[in-house]
C-alpha cells in the first residue's frame, strides 16, 4: 500500500512539474498573466537562455517576457523526470532581421527544432535552457547557403 501511495505521489509531481512548464511557456508566447510568474519561478532562477551574460532572478526574466514574442509551436513534447522538465518541438517564428550569431539574416519566416530544460525546487522553476537549431534557421533565412 505505501509503495503505491508513493507512487502516486511522485506520478502527481511529474504532472505538477509538467503544468508548471507548460503555463510558464505560456507567458513565454505572450499568453497569461504575467503576475503568476512568481508562482512559477524561484525568485533566484537562472535562466541561461537569455545569454552567458544574462542576470540571475525572476526580474530578469520578468523583462525577457515583456518582449513581444513571435514565435509558436509546430509541434511539442513535454517529458518530465523528477525535479527535471524537458520541452521538445519545433517552433514556427518571425525573424525580423538583423544580425545573429555573426551573420546578417534577413527578415523572413522560419522553423526549427528547440529543446527547453527546466530545473524545478520545490514546484517552481529555478533554472531554465534552451538548445535550438539556429544553423537550420540562418539556411531557411538564406543567411547561409548550402
């Protein structure tokens, strides 16, 4: 009996996990209130995605989330592991042009494979990756040619 209470237990965790990233990718699309971010995240998260130069904390990615988003699920997975959350899909996104990673990319339309890694501690966030295909993206944008 106690080996399925716990069970049970850790299966509702998994599940909490999941609903903590799903409602914090969300926020990320522009979409909910921006107030339960301090429900989703620890107040010191580190979210590595904004960059090797980016702040600790929540009012980092408070700022990071105020930014008009572009971009949507094509298609998305979220597996979850214990404390440890991964979102995999490809994303459909509009680049609006400029410089990236040292190449000039013109505007356009483009899709390419992400994955999000989400640490959590205690049901909310406290660390936060992205691994995406941007090779895939500057080709599409014609930035690179094959």
């Amino acid at each position: 009996m106690q080996a399925a209470v716990t069970r049970y237990r850790c299966e509702m965790d998994l599940e909490r996990n999941k609903a903590v990233v799903r409602e914090l990718d969300a926020l990320t699309n522009g979409e909910g209130d921006l107030a339960r971010l301090d429900e989703l995240c620890t107040p010191d998260i580190m979210n590595h995605a904004l960059g090797p130069n980016g702040r600790r904390g929540i009012e980092a990615t408070r700022e990071f989330l105020k930014k008009p988003r572009r971009g949507w699920w094509v298609n998305s997975h979220v597996i979850a592991e214990g404390d440890w959350v991964i979102q995999f899909g490809s994303r459909e996104f509009e680049w609006g042009g400029g410089p990236f990673r040292g190449f000039e990319a013109p505007a356009g339309t483009c899709a390419r494979d992400v994955a999000f890694a989400y640490r959590l501690v205690d049901g909310r966030v406290a660390e936060r990756w992205a691994v995406r295909d941007d090779l895939t993206m500057l080709l599409q944008l014609g930035a690179l040619k094959r």
